[in-house]
C-alpha cells in the first residue's frame, strides 16, 4: 500500500496565527512548553480538517477564507495565550 501524505489544515493556520501573536505580544512566552501548550489547547477546541490533496488544500482554502471560521480560529488561539500566560507549566 502506498504511504499518503496528510495534514491537519486548521493546525498549519493555528501555526501560523500563534507566529503574528508572538511577534505582537512581546510578553508571549516562546519556549517550547507554552508553545506545545497554546498549540494543543487550541486545536483541542476545533474540528480538524484534514486534506490529503491539492484539491483537499483548494476546498480547505475556499472554506477557511469564511469568517465564521476564521474567527472561531482566533477565538480558541486567544483563550489558549491567555490560559497559558495566566498558569504557564514552567
């Protein structure tokens, strides 16, 4: 059987909305701990969406340019900064 490839789409947005936040929010920890932390807090609170093709990364797109979730992206990302700033696990 051939080895597919696949990813998480929401986790590559996550990704890349926590690197804006750290570089607006000096105050952000950037070890690797709260970063894990922050990453896992809020992709436990949003659905995957896993795409395993280039049309899978079209739709994906098509659906994530939407501002319903875009925000709910945004809203779980600053819950979990906000956890994590108040109780870090280091």
């Amino acid at each position: 059987m051939k080895q597919s490839s696949y990813e998480n789409y929401i986790e590559k947005i996550v990704r890349q909305e926590l690197n804006r936040r750290y570089e607006d929010d000096k105050d952000l920890c950037k070890c690797d701990v709260c970063y894990r932390d922050i990453m896992t807090l809020t992709l436990n609170n949003l659905p995957p969406m896993y795409v395993s093709s280039d049309v899978g990364h079209i739709m994906t797109m098509y659906h994530l340019t939407k501002d319903q979730l875009h925000t709910q992206v945004m809203v779980e990302l600053l819950k979990a900064i906000k956890q994590v700033k108040n109780s870090p696990n280091h």
